[in-house]
C-alpha cells in the first residue's frame, strides 16, 4: 500500500507542502464529504500543494493551523474555497468532436424536430459541471450552426458547476487559444471577439448574443434538493466528472440526473466513462462517436 509522504519532503532541494496521514485523511474526508470526489492516497502531494495555497492566501502558518480553523465555526466558510482550489476544471470547446457530432446529427436534430411536431417551443439543455462554460457555450454555437436556435424554437441554457471560480470564468466568457483551438474558424470568427494584445494577452471572449443565452449557477450533483429545483431537461450533458467520484457518489449523481431528465431526454457522459452498475437507473440507447447517450431506464428495472 502507498504511505502518505512525510512533512517537509524535498525534491531537488524545493521543500514541497506535504500531508501527514492524519490530514490527508481529514482533507479527503472532508472533500468526499462536501463533493463526492474521492482522492486517493497518491494525490497526497497535489492535494497538499493546493490546500498550502489557502493556507498563504489565508497567512496561516502551516497545514495544521489551516486544519484547525477549517473545524471552527468560521471555517465553514472556507470549504467553498477549499473545493475551488482543488476542482480539475480542465475543459474546451468542441472536447471530444466525434461524440459532438453523432450527438448532433441522431439526437439533437430528431428531438428537437419531434418537439416542433408536438408544438413544444422551448427545450432545456443543462451542462451539470459546466466548468468555465466551454461545454455549454459549444452546445450553443452547436444549435446556432445546425439551425436549431431561434425561428420556432427557443433553448433554456443552463451550466451548474460546484467550483465559483470555474462560474465567474463562464460568465466572463474570455478564453485562451487553448479553449478555442477546436472551434470551427467561422464560428470563432462570427460569435467571438478576438483581442490579440488583451491584459492578460491574446483572448477570445464570446459575443454577448450567445452568452446572454446561456446562464450559469452553483450546482452540487451529491445535492438531490438543490438538482431537483433546476427543473427537467430534454439533454443533459455530464462529462468528465463521473471519473472524480466513487461508486456511491456516482450512484447519486446518476439518479440526480435522471430524477432531472424527461422521459424521452438524454444524458451524455464523457467517452472515457462508465456507469455499468447504475443501468438500471439510465440505460445505454445510442452509441456516439466511442461515447454512450443514456435514457432513463423503465421504472422498475432491476440493478444488475
Ligand atoms: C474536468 S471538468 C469537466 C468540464 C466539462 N464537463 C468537460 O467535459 O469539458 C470537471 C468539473 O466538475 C466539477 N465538479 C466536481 N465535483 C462536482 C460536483 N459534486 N458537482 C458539480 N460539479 C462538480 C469541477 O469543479 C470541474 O469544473
């Protein structure tokens, strides 16, 4: 079994923040327990490298005095930030185009048409970790350029992540060439404004007309309450996150998703993840480009 690296540790003479196994456990504890992410022993340097940073932008003198004043009833107000330093927020526009693509052309195209035909207008779409709005915004240009937005049909927009700087970034909209680097150049040329010699050098942030179209707020998905109160979604995309939690935090956000998804709506994971113990809360209907699309499964399906 791996050990928790001791304090103080050094490589190539920088000393490294470090956790002792008592903290680590804490930190993980109380991580799992706020987020459902799970860490396990071999992030102790990366969770200790970030938890040093709020200790020094808090000037706290070490780990322990971090540890203690997160058990005081101030520090409650601190796990906020703690979360924030410790989310993977790695996303960009157009991630993993082949899955995009199937999804556009054998699901969103027939759902959207088959809502036009029961007189529906308005259609929901929810990016449930959202990150800096990347996923959400993609989709957006996605129903402009496919000639889904606008005429007879209007999208409720809606990204939800449990990071609040990851939520500030979406709602800025400014972007690297790092995010954009897979859009489309049209579309990067027509809904975006390029500043070549910004403060913070070259960005592209999305043009007002796209971004009021999409909102963004705090979301749990181990928050049942809080998911519920979002209200019922014909698409749900779920990326990349479902790799962060154990199976019973899995289990939970999967049947958030689902209590939030009509009966004929879909759920999109990332293509590298699996939900093969929770099929009888969402079952695999479509393959997308080495991805799956979920729906929700037939009441009483049994779990297998
Ligand atoms: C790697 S990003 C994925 C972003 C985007 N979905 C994509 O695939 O490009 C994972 C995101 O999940 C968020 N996250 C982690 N735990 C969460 C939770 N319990 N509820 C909501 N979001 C969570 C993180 O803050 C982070 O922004």
């Amino acid at each position: 079994m791996a050990t928790v690296p001791t304090v103080g540790s050094t490589a190539n003479g920088v000393t490294r923040p470090t956790l002792t196994p008592a903290q680590f456990s804490f930190f993980e504890k109380l991580i799992y327990e706020l987020s459902g992410m799970r860490f396990e022993v071999n992030k102790s340097y990366f969770l200790a490298s970030k938890i040093d940073l709020r200790v020094q932008a808090l000037g706290l003198a070490n780990i322990e005095a971090y540890t203690a004043y997160l058990n005081t009833p101030n520090g409650r107000t601190e796990y906020g930030y703690l979360i924030d330093e410790i989310s993977i927020n790695e996303t960009f526009f157009y991630r993993h185009e082949p899955q995009l693509q199937a999804f556009r052309d054998s699901i969103l195209v027939p759902h959207a048409q088959a809502r036009r035909t029961q007189g529906q207008k308005t259609l929901r779409m929810w990016s449930a970790a959202s990150s800096t709005g990347d996923e959400l915004y993609t989709l957006a240009l996605m129903l402009r350029d496919a000639g889904l937005w606008g005429k007879d049909l209007t999208w409720d927009m809606v990204g939800t992540d449990i990071c609040h700087d990851a939520l500030e970034k979406a709602r800025a909209g400014i972007y690297r060439r790092y995010n954009v680097r897979n859009i489309p150049p049209a579309l990067l040329q027509n809904y975006f404004a390029h500043d070549p010699n910004g403060p913070t050098g070259e960005t592209w942030q999305i043009k007002p007309e796209v971004r009021s179209s999409c909102r963004f707020q705090e979301g749990n998905l181990m928050d049942g309450a809080r998911c519920t109160a979002l209200g019922k979604f014909d698409v749900i995309f779920c990326r990349n996150v479902l790799i962060y939690f154990d199976e019973p935090s899995k289990e939970k956000a999967v049947i958030n998703l689902a209590n939030n998804l009509y009966d004929d709506g879909y759920v999109l994971l990332g293509h590298s993840e699996n939900i093969y113990s929770q099929r009888h809360i969402l079952r695999p209907v479509k393959e997308l480009g080495a991805a799956i699309a979920y729906q929700k499964a037939p009441p009483g399906t049994p779990k297998l």
